[in-house]
C-alpha cells in the first residue's frame, strides 16, 4: 500500500517541484501592472477599507462592468496576509499551481500518465500562463475553475466511483456558476465548447440527463445571484445595465485594432514554441494510428479535440479579441504537444525521419546563436536600441543569453547522439526543450521583467519625503476624468493602490483644507495656484498641501 500510494503521489509531487519554483522565483522589487492588474488590486483593499463587500469600486466610483469573484478572493487574502503586489497575485498563483496538477489528472484520462506528466509540464511553461500565473487578473482563476469543471465530468465516468457520481456532476454544475463570478460572461464560450463532448458521448456517460448538474448549474449560480440582488438593492437597474451593456460592448469592440486573424500569429507568439507542437500533436490524432488507438481507447477525441477547437472558433468570431483569451486553450496545448513531443522522442531513439531532426536542430541552433550574439553586443553595448532603456536592454539580454545557450544543447545532444544510448540522448533531447523554457521564464521572472511593471513609480514613492507623507497622512485626489490621457488614468490607478491612507476624490483644488495632502492629476497640476508647495512630481503628476 505504501508503494501503490506512492506512485501515486509522485506524478504530483514532480510536478509541484517543477512548477513552483515558477510561482516563487521574483525579483526583490515588485510592482502592478496598471490595467488590468492594479484595477482589480485597487477595487479589493477597497473592500477592505469601506467595508462594501456589492460594490466593485475603487477612486471612489461604483461600476459593475465587471464581476466581483476574484476582488472577494484577493480581499480575502489581504485580510490574512496584508496589503501588497504578492498578495493580490496570490490567487492567481495558486490557480496556475493547481491547474498544472489538474491538467495532469484530466490527461490521465485523456490520454495515459506517461502523456498526461509530459502535457502538464508543457503548460507549465508556456510564456502566457506563467505569465498570468503572476498577475492579480481573473484569468489564471478562471482557467482552474474550467479545468475543475472539466476534470470533475472525468471523474464522474470512473467505474470505480459510480456510487458517487452524482457529487462529482454537482461539482461539475457549480464551476459554470464560479467561472460566472470570477469573469462573468466569458465561462460561456468554455460551457458551450464542452457541448460536443456532453453530446456526443453522452450514451455513455449520461450527464445531460443526470439531475445533479443542474443542482450543481443552480448552486453555483447562487453567490452570483446574492451578489446581485444585494447590488441592485443599493444601485437599482444599474449592475444589470452595465453588465450586460460590457458584455454587448466587447462584442463589437475590436480591441487595438485585432483583426479576425489576430490569433492566428498572436497564440503562436505567446505560446512559443509549444503552440507548433500542438499543432503537430493535433495532425497526429487525426492521421496516426498509434495516437487515434489510443484516443479511441479512452473515449477522448472529441473532448482533447473537440474543446480546444469549438472554442478557438468561438474566441475569433467574437468581437473583442485580446492576448490572453486564448489561456483557456493552454491546458490542451500542452496535452496535444505532449503527443508530438512523445512522438519525436519516439522517433528519435529508433532512428527514423533523420532529415526532421537535422532541420529542427539546425533551426533552434540558429536561434541559439542569433540570441547569444545578439546578447553579448548589447551587454558590451556595441548595439543600442533607440527608445528602450539600458536597464531593460540589459536584463532582456541576460534572459536572452539564457534562453540561446539552452536551445544550442538540442544540435548538441543531437551531434553526440552516436556516443551513448540513443534511448538515454532522446531523453536529454526531450529534457533540454522543457529545461530551456523553465530557465527562460525563471529569469523573467528573477530579473524583474515580470513582476516589475513600473519601476520608476516605485523608487519615487520611496523617496524620503514622499515615503513620510504617505505613511503619516491622509492625501486625497483632485482629479478632472474628462481631459485624462490613457497613460495619466494608468497612474492614477497606480497612485491610488500605492497610497495607504486616501482622503477624498475631489474635482477643484480649492475644495482640499487647510494643510491637506493631495495628488493633482497633470490638468490640474498645470493651472494650480503657484502658493501651492510641490513635495514631489512623477509623469506630470504632483503631490502637493494646501498652504
């Protein structure tokens, strides 16, 4: 018994080695990213500092243009921990922890352990989830209730626990409602990207006519619901307009100009390079035996290919098309290039499609060499790129210079193949694509590229003086919303995360008392009084006493 659960456990274990040092790893300087990071950041300790647990506020302003899920759990964990950028991530990083274990569990279904192992350290590494892993957003949550949903479906289908299917549906049933609280309406396309599954295979499983998931639909619904009903008592129609009016605004938004092809290049970019893998994974299940055996053995087809493609299709026909929508599709990304990488592994030690393997270590090798060379000249400063600091330049470069010398070990393991076990050197082969990535993304994460996001505003906040006046006094803000730039309402997010003791929002200068502290943003700062004392200015913004 000690040995069975063991093996059991070990799988999870690996796993938490790998990923964690992920979540860990930072620089000593931490700081938000203003949208949409310190919007959610912000809105919490408001939570906390009006004691208003309906209202999604912060600057003083009610909007309900967004659901209040991940604000509740980041308050939850300023309560317990303390106001600061790890708190309000925390969420976000036990989500990525817990959907790496969850992605291994669903691909032991899916697929076999040996695959599902393989899928679940892939996601673990790709770029845009670890990325998001890392910010106070309602992504990374969102992506661990769907897969909770998903997995608990699975696990209502184990001959095993037959007896208890019915709670698993329950669980199954509350994710849609959670996923509705955490970021409202985007749980839908995931739901409906689960229909050819529920369908298709649903004379084997029975869960559309098992009543427990509609319990379930109906008990997850509930916060919701509370939540609402208490929002609409205190602001009348105005939670429902304005969510519904956000949902019908981002479907005829075109975000930054994103075309009906933005993710074509996009989920590749951010998901490089596992995104080719997947879609050499994909072609695998279609046209392999192997793979198609294995998929048709364990029922999985339409819910490995079905999902990630229904809801690809539905994510570029809405209109609002953003980089990180496609985190939902992550979690299979990995399980489909987990077959693909499987597969060159395979092909590798038995020393077939040599042409394959030349070109892909001779194109990762030349990548290699491009990022070394390219990192030595702009760490001996012979290239300089106009309008991008030094210190950014630098610590890209160290990232750079890391992630060169891990691709160059691929032609080089691959040149020595002859001299050991071809078994053992298709291992190391397989090992240096994950190790290279895991390397890469530790380093953005130790350098302070990620996590870092406005460094100057943090040095000028802890400056003696303004560090004094922002610790022992209350400072209110003088804003004007109407003649804001874009970049002066990402400060004023940040200004008021990072200001502990906040007075009144104000529109004049002349309604502050005598001997007030307050932030003027740049509009007002131009045309104040001249008797007004600046104590200091960052990005035109200035925090000033009345006299």
């Amino acid at each position: 018994m000690k040995r069975f659960s063991y093996s059991r456990l070990l799988p999870y274990l690996t796993l938490l080695l790998w990923v964690l040092p992920l979540v860990l790893l930072r620089s000593g300087q931490q700081s938000l990213m203003a949208h949409d990071e310190g919007i959610y950041a912000a809105q919490a300790r408001s939570i906390l500092q009006t004691g208003d647990w309906v209202s999604v506020q912060w600057g003083g302003e009610a909007g309900f243009d967004r659901t209040i899920g991940i604000q509740w759990l980041i308050a939850a964990c300023y309560l317990m921990f303390g106001t600061s950028e790890g708190t309000a991530r925390l969420p976000s990083a036990i989500a990525f922890v817990f959907s790496v274990l969850l992605t291994y569990r669903i691909g032991c279904y899916l697929l076999n352990p040996r695959l599902a192992w393989l899928g679940a350290a892939i996601f673990s590494v790709i770029p845009l989830v670890v990325q998001y892993g890392r910010l106070a957003t309602q992504d990374s949550v969102l992506v661990s209730i769907e897969l909770l949903g998903i997995w608990a479906l699975l696990e209502a289908t184990n001959p095993q626990l037959k007896t208890r299917n019915s709670l698993w549906l329950l669980l199954a049933g509350c994710s849609v409602g959670w996923g509705f609280l955490i970021k409202g309406f985007m749980i839908i396309p995931a739901a409906v990207a689960l229909l050819p599954y529920l369908i298709g295979q649903q004379s084997r499983h029975r869960h559309l006519t098992n009543p427990w998931l509609y319990v379930g639909l109906g008990l997850g619904a509930l916060p919701t619901i509370v939540w609402l009903r208490a929002a609409i008592a205190n602001y009348g129609n105005k939670p429902i307009a304005e969510l519904f009016g956000k949902l019908i605004h981002l479907k005829g938004q075109t975000y930054l100009g994103a075309g009906p092809f933005y993710y074509i290049w996009n989920i590749p970019a951010n998901g490089f390079p596992w995104v080719f893998f997947a879609l050499a994974g994909l072609w695998l299940a279609f046209y392999d035996r192997d793979v198609r055996q294995l998929l048709k053995d364990n029922h999985a087809r339409l819910l490995l290919l079905g999902y990630p493609i229904l809801l690809f299709v539905e994510l570029t026909l809405f209109g609002t098309r953003t980089h990180y929508y496609p985190l939902q599709l992550m979690p299979f990304v990995g399980l489909l290039a987990a077959i693909a990488l499987n597969q060159l592994a395979i092909l590798y030690a038995n020393r077939k499609q040599y042409r394959l393997f030349t070109s892909l270590n001779l194109v990762f090798g030349g990548f290699a060499v491009i990022l070394i060379a390219m990192s030595f000249a702009i760490l001996t400063r012979l290239i300089t790129i106009p309008g991008v600091k030094l210190e950014i330049l630098f610590l890209g470069s160290i990232v750079a210079l890391v992630v060169g010398f891990g691709w160059l070990t691929l032609p080089i393991v691959w040149l020595r193949r002859h001299q050991t076990d071809l078994t053992k050197s298709s291992q190391q082969w397989l090992a240096g694509w994950l190790l290279t990535s895991w390397m890469g993304l530790a380093m953005l994460g130790l350098t302070g590229l990620w996590g870092n996001y406005v460094p100057q505003l943090k040095t000028f906040l802890q400056t003696p003086q303004i560090e004094a006046v922002l610790k022992s006094h209350r400072v209110s803000f003088v804003v004007n919303d109407d003649r804001m730039s874009r970049d002066d309402r990402k400060t004023y997010l940040l200004l008021n995360f990072y200001t502990p003791h906040i007075g009144r929002p104000l529109t004049q200068i002349n309604l502050l008392e005598r001997d007030d502290y307050a932030w003027l943003d740049p509009s007002i700062a131009a045309t104040k009084p001249a008797q007004y004392p600046v104590i200091g200015s960052f990005q035109k913004w200035q925090l000033i006493k009345k006299p």
